[in-house]
C-alpha cells in the first residue's frame, strides 16, 4: 500500500512497479509469516501502519507484499488484494459508485495514507491507497508479482477500471492497456501491471469461477513450493501451464488463494 518516498527514509513496498502493490489481509500475523516465510523464502520487518502489519521481503532484501491482521477487525474475507495508488481518493472512491462499483470499507485514515476497499461491478475486490508522501507512486519498481483478473466481460471491466484509474488516458504516465489475443493487457513504464480475461460467472456456486483478482507470485522451484504449502498447512488447489511457465493456485492455512509460477530458467 505504500507510496514511494526517499531514499533515506523507510519504504514498505510491493513489486507492481509504479501504480499498485499486493497485500494480504489475514486474521493471524504469525501463522502468515510462518507459512510464508517457509514457502516462499520471505523474511519479515516491521512497516510504517503499525503493530498489525509487517511488509515481506524477497531473499535480495527487495520488499515483496504488505500483510496486515486486519481481516477480523474490519469484517473483511481473508484474501490476497492488489492495493491501486491514487492522487485523490475522495474522488476515486466517487467514480466507483458512479460506475456502479461498490465501496465496502473507508476510506479509512492510516499512518501516512489513507486507504479503501471496494469492489467493480461485477464483484471482484481491489483496493485504493493514497499516500501522504508522494501520492500515485508505489515503491518497488521491478515486476517481482502480477495481477490477473477473471470476469465476465475483459472488455467492460478494462472501460471501468480505466475510467476510475485513468488507464488508458493521454496523460503522462498513465498505464497503457492493449488487446492481446481477446485479453485486456495493463502495462506501465513498460512492465505488465495486470491481465483482464473473461469468462468468469458472477453468481456461480463455485467462488473459483466467480470474478476475482488473482495475485501471481514467481518462484524458482515449483515442486518445492508444493511440498512446503501441504507441510505447513496450507492447500493445492489447481496446477496447470499457462503462457508464463508452470503454475499453482494455492491457498494458505487462513484460506487466501495465491498462484505460484515457476519461471523458465534463462
């Protein structure tokens, strides 16, 4: 959820480049760690919104996820939720109910930012960060996760995802999006942001087929990351190939989905 800042003072942040960051909302801070830590080679510091969170690193030391134990307190599914940077959130949180979005929580003031969390029409949860420091701008500029969003129309939700965030605009260093092969693709500064595909159901029985971000995390070892989600409580739930490389959805032992690609080795 953090915003760039100075190189000498901290900076808590995601890997989405310069519009957006990951952040898992959980009940149990020291369950996520463990879990995590294990699986995916983290290490844990404290960050700048208070004893409730922590901001997760990479092995390099480059920071990879916000978490907070933040689902209990504001009534909220526990849930890996990708966190979009904004200059003015009053007025970004009004473009979505104009667009017929929905805002379930804040916006809420939190040390060096104010945040919500709302919804697009057809459900599928995001969140809105905008910092006190430098607003719109995310720490962490290399593409160490990605974003991709199944629901029921690619195109319709690319118009309200870019009309509430600027996607797509003339205006300088508004993220690109393109039409790749009947997918929405989201790029900036060059770097892929997102991927907006279609076919999800929004009243389907199943939560898997119903429209939802989906956070993707690479890792070196696919077989290993499997063995150590299932040692430490967690769940496989689907392995299939995809463009990217070998991939997992997992869930963790609170019951947040997450996939996992093995990259092809260079």
């Amino acid at each position: 959820m953090m915003a760039d800042r100075p190189a000498t003072q901290d900076q808590d942040g995601i890997g989405l480049g310069t519009r957006g960051s990951v952040n898992l909302m959980t009940r149990d801070l020291a369950e996520a760690q463990r879990f995590y830590g294990a699986v995916m080679g983290w290490t844990f510091r404290d960050g700048r919104l208070g004893q409730e969170f922590c901001v997760a690193q990479r092995p390099d030391g480059s920071p990879a996820a916000v978490i907070g134990a933040i689902a209990s307190t504001l009534q909220v599914a526990v849930a890996w939720t990708p966190f979009f940077a904004v200059y003015d959130l009053d007025e970004v949180v009004a473009r979505v109910r104009e667009r017929s979005g929905t805002v379930a929580v804040g916006p809420l003031r939190l040390p060096y930012g104010r945040a919500a969390l709302g919804a697009d029409r057809d459900g599928a949860v995001f969140g809105m960060w905008q910092d006190d420091g430098v607003p719109g701008r995310i720490s962490g500029r290399s593409p160490r996760a990605w974003l991709r969003l199944r629901t029921r129309d690619a195109f319709e939700a690319a118009i309200f995802y870019g009309e509430v965030f600027g996607w797509g605009n003339d205006r300088p260093g508004a993220p690109e999006v393109h039409y790749e092969q009947e997918e929405v693709v989201v790029r900036t500064e060059g770097q892929q942001l997102a991927r907006i595909s279609s076919g999800a159901v929004e009243a389907a029985p199943d939560p898997m087929v119903r429209p939802m971000w989906r956070v993707h995390f690479p890792v070196d070892d696919l077989e290993a990351a499997l063995r150590t989600t299932t040692e430490y409580g967690g769940r496989l739930v689907d392995v299939h190939d995809s463009p990217q490389g070998r991939e997992a959805m997992l869930r963790d032992p609170d019951g947040a989905l997450f996939t996992v690609t093995e990259l092809p080795q260079r």
